[in-house]
C-alpha cells in the first residue's frame, strides 16, 4: 500500500471498521450472554446520548465538512497521479531546461499537496464525529478544521491544475514523439529487411555485392539498440537511430537494386571508351602533318605552342590504355567503386587528347582563313566594339567613363593588331588572340550596361 493509500485509508472514517468490530465482538460472545445483548444492540441499547435538534445539526454540519473534505482530498490524490504519468511521459523524451523546470515544478507542487493532505489527515484524525458524547462545541471544531482543510485541498488543486494547463505543449510534443516511436522503429527494421532482400537478389544474379553487405553488417549493432528499445536508450537517441537505420538500409537496397544496371553500365564503357581511344590514336598520327604546314606557312609565334602536342597525345592515350586495363580489372573483380574511378580517370585523359589534336587542325583552319582575308575579321571586332559605343550613348549626350574607357582602349588595341599584319611575315595568331579579345571586352561592356539599366527599371 502506497503512502497516499494509507492517507486514503486513513480519511475514510471509522464507522463501517467500526461496525464490523461490534458485530465479530457479538458473535464472539457465549450464548447466553449473546442473547441477553441483542435486544440491546439492536433496539440502541439505550446507551446513546441524544442531542437536540440544534447539537445534532452540528454534528451534521461537521460530517459534511468531513465529507466534502475526503472528496477534495481524493479528487487532488487522483490528480496528482494523472499528472504524475505526464510528467513521466515528458522526462522520458524531453530533456530541455524547459522540461526539467516542469519537472522541478512538479516536485514543488508535490510538497505542497503533502503538507495540505497531512493538514486534512491529522484533522479527520483528531475529530471523532461518531462518538456517542461528542460536544457540541467540538462538533463545530471539527467542522472548522475540516473546512479549512478543504478550502486547502481545493486552492493546492487549482496550482495544479494551472500547473496542468501550463504543460500542455510539452505534453503534446512528448505525446507526438511517443507516437512516433513504434511506427519508426517497424520502418526501420522493415528496412533492413528490405535491403536483406534486395542483396539476396542481387546475389542470385552472380554479382557479389561485398561491400554493400559489409555496411548491412555494420547496421546489426544498431538494430540491437533498437530491439533493447527506448526504455533503455530513451526516446529522442531511438527515433534518431530508427531514422538514421531507416536512411542507411534505404540506401543499401537502392544500390543493390541498381547494382546489375550499374555493372551494364560499366561494361558499355569500358567498350566505348576502348573504342574511342584507338580512334584518338589515329587522329594523333594527323597532328604532325599539321605542324609541319603551319611551320612551313606561318611564323612561329603561330605554332610553337602547339609543338609538344604529338608527343603529349601519345602518352596521354598510353595512360588512358592502363587505366582501362584496370578498369576492366576491377570489373572483372565486382570493385564497382575502382572500375568507375578508372574509367572517370581514362576519360578525362582522352578529352584532353581531344581537344589538343583538335586545337592544331583549329589552329590551321582559323590561320587559313585570316591570311586569305584579314578584314572580315577586323570588320567583325569593329562591328562589336561600335554596337558597345550605340548602347553606351543610348539616352545620353556623354558616356559613362566606366563605359567609354574600356572601349576606347579596345579601339586602340584593335588598331594595333591590325597594324601588326603590316610586315613580311605577320603574327596571325597575335593578330586573332587580339581581336578575340578586343570582341570580349565589347560584350562584357553590354553585359554591364543592360544588368545596370535592367536594375534602375
């Protein structure tokens, strides 16, 4: 029996345990004796001392304290233990200062409903309203005692009750994370299960998936955790660990799902890229005729970068061969992670090759193309430049200096360059760079004007 059982017991009264004692004291008695008390007994026996109408309405008034005393003190004893299971049910999820504050409150609240519980207790205690002789005068005593206990009870359980009202978020946010504790957890061990079945299959089908069953080994200590339940680990670290079970195995079966797609994948590959490289091979051998023309054509500010093209082509498709020989290795092996790095690695050494074989057939098209005619690139850089100078005067009698003074200075470079074909053997591949970059400073200068107009409207 609990210790608010025993103040229960207690503030009950005495009279039934009362009547039951006189009764087993009757049938104890011998036969003749218990004949002769009977008659007594149930007649009143005569013995009790009757009050007036007035002394007997106090006796009455102070057993309606008395009772509506035990009804308040059970009322708040029942209120007590509900709150007691939402404290419980907050301290087993949330431990912010804010809900440790309730709980500290609680317990303040606790002290109080003992010292007015006591209160009533010791005056149900020191009152005997069935005593046959009782005075009038403590009669009205005990109604004034158990009146003020009462009026205790009741003030202490409307603490609590604003107490109660108070923790309602807290409550319901426990409330919502408890709710949401079985539904993760069965999410996360249906998971795992599903990432075991994904991998069974995938397993059926030849390929061995080492890796992605290492990291479902990994997750069996997790499930554990999570089998032991929130009892032991609490609710916030289990809905966290469900959630990160649940992520991790989702991840495992996606992979493992998309394991043979990924194993075609790399076999397409690997034969394109093999194919590719044997191409790059033979466009490399292209690469020296076209030196050997720009070197007897032009000056040699025209191809000198160009010289180390052949040689780097060469060992830049030797590497790609390697790394596809790896590649095909580690595919062989089911090391799916190192034949796609491989392969990552051969196709950027072929994209290098192919854009440096494909820079010197560039480079003698464009340098063709200016010798034979070196205004239609000039009348092209002009037309930039002066459509940049229209949109700079555009509404205003002035440009702008920010404006002006990038496309004054591109004029003059543009004027240089042209001058710089003057001469028996001009720098064509100056002369390009220049007005490509005359044509780029045109265009950032429009760019700014219209991001600068577009942000005044």
């Amino acid at each position: 029996m609990t210790a608010t059982d025993a103040r229960s017991a207690r503030a009950g009264g005495g009279s039934a345990v009362g009547g039951v004692r006189d009764v087993l004291t009757l049938l104890l008695l011998p036969v003749p004796l218990l004949v002769a008390t009977l008659p007594a007994a149930f007649a009143g026996g005569g013995t009790r001392r009757w009050f007036g109408g007035r002394d007997e309405s106090r006796r009455a008034d102070a057993q309606a304290a008395k009772d509506a005393a035990a009804a308040a003190f059970y009322e708040l004893d029942t209120a007590q233990r509900d709150l007691r299971i939402s404290i419980e049910t907050i301290t087993a999820v949330d431990s912010s200062p804010r809900a440790r504050q309730a709980v500290e409150e609680f317990a303040a609240l606790g002290r109080r409903i003992d010292e007015v519980s006591h209160a009533y207790i010791e005056a149900v205690d020191a009152h005997d309203l069935d005593r046959d002789d009782l005075e009038p005068s403590v009669a009205t005593q005990a109604r004034t005692a158990l009146t003020r206990a009462k009026d205790d009870l009741v003030r202490v359980r409307g603490e609590l009750d604003r107490y109660e009202r108070g923790l309602g978020p807290l409550l319901s946010g426990a409330e919502t994370q408890l709710a949401r504790l079985a539904p993760a957890v069965e999410r996360a061990r249906q998971a795992l299960l599903g990432a075991s079945n994904a991998l069974d299959a995938v397993r059926a089908t030849g390929l061995k998936a080492d890796d992605l069953a290492a990291r479902l080994a990994a997750l069996a200590p997790e499930l554990t955790k999570l089998n032991e339940g929130a009892g032991r680990h609490g609710v916030p670290e289990t809905l966290r660990r469900a959630d990160q079970v649940l992520r991790d195995a989702e991840a495992i079966r996606t992979e493992a799902a998309r394991l043979p797609e990924r194993a075609a994948e790399i076999d397409r590959r690997l034969v394109s890229l093999r194919t590719r490289a044997e191409a790059l091979t033979t466009r490399s051998g292209t690469v020296e005729p076209v030196l050997s023309e720009l070197r007897r054509r032009f000056s040699a500010a025209c191809w000198q970068d160009l010289q180390p093209v052949p040689e780097q082509a060469a060992v830049n498709v030797r590497r790609a061969e390697e790394k596809l020989a790896e590649a095909a290795e580690a595919r062989a092996e089911q090391r799916w992670a190192d034949a796609t790095s491989r392969l990552s690695t051969v196709r950027a050494l072929l994209n290098a090759t192919d854009e440096a074989v494909s820079a010197a057939g560039d480079r003698l098209r464009q340098l063709d193309a200016v010798a034979a005619d070196p205004q239609q690139e000039i009348s092209r850089t002009r037309f930039a430049v002066r459509d940049a100078q229209r949109l700079a005067m555009d509404g205003r009698n002035t440009p702008d200096p920010r404006h002006a003074r990038p496309l004054d200075d591109a004029v003059a470079r543009l004027e240089r360059a042209v001058e710089g074909l003057e001469g028996r053997h001009p720098d064509y591949w100056h002369f390009l760079t220049e007005t490509d970059a005359v044509r780029r400073t045109a265009a950032r200068v429009v760019s700014d004007i219209r991001e600068e107009r577009g942000v005044g409207a």
